[in-house]
C-alpha cells in the first residue's frame, strides 16, 4: 500500500464506489451543485451567506449538505469567522484549489458552446495560490 492509499484511505473508503477515478470524483463533486460552490469559493466568497446569494439559487439545506460533504471529502475547510455575523469562513484546500483549472475548463467549453452564456470574469484568470 502506497503512502498516498494510506493517507487518504479513510476518505477513500467512504466516498467511493468503485476505484475508477472519475467515478470517485464525480461521486464526491459530480453533483448539481459542488462545482459551483467550488467555482464561488475560487472566485472569493467565503462565508455561507455569500455562497447561498449565488445566481444558481441553491436552496439553503442542499447548500449546508454539499459543504459537509466537501468538507469531508478534503475539498474545503470551514474555520470560525472573525467577521460579524458570520459564523464560519469557507475556503478551499489545496486538493480543492487543483480543482481551478478543471472548473476554468468547463466555464470556457460552456461560454464557447452553449448560446447566451456569459463569459468568465477576470479573477478565472488569476492563479490560485496553492496553500
């Protein structure tokens, strides 16, 4: 068993079905949802209002659900807030932060494919700073 295995066993164990990688992604942010927390998370949100005022209307319990789950699945991390009236800071992890050029990817195959989407905004193409 190699270090990597041994590590991120546990994690592993829970979340996957199959050792198919894609099949273990997608079973951890291959929902409605994930990516595009994923996606405000890399573009600066970070408290749970923030995140709920996306354009997409996630309705509050999935919102709470899916950050529990990228939570645990090593994606995000949530920290007490230091800023008033907010209980938690979110933020990606540096496993979450890898994800940047994947969402980047399908923002710009979407913009260039599909009729009537907009363009990405300037901060996509910001190198995210790996922690």
């Amino acid at each position: 068993m190699t270090a990597r295995t041994k590590t991120k066993g546990l994690q592993a164990k829970r979340l996957k079905r199959s050792d198919c990688p894609l099949s273990c992604v997608l079973d951890l942010i291959g929902d409605k949802w994930s990516l595009l927390i994923v996606r405000d998370l890399l573009f600066g949100s970070s408290r749970y209002s923030e995140l709920a005022a996306a354009g997409e209307g996630i309705p509050t319990n999935i919102l709470a659900q899916r950050l529990k789950q990228l939570e645990q699945g090593g994606i995000i991390e949530r920290r007490p807030s230091a800023k008033p009236r907010s209980r938690y800071d979110y933020s990606l992890t540096k496993a979450g932060l890898k994800l940047a050029p994947a969402v980047k990817a399908l923002a710009e195959w979407g913009h260039s494919e599909i009729a009537g989407t907009r363009p990405l905004p300037r901060q996509a193409y910001a190198q995210p700073k790996l922690k």
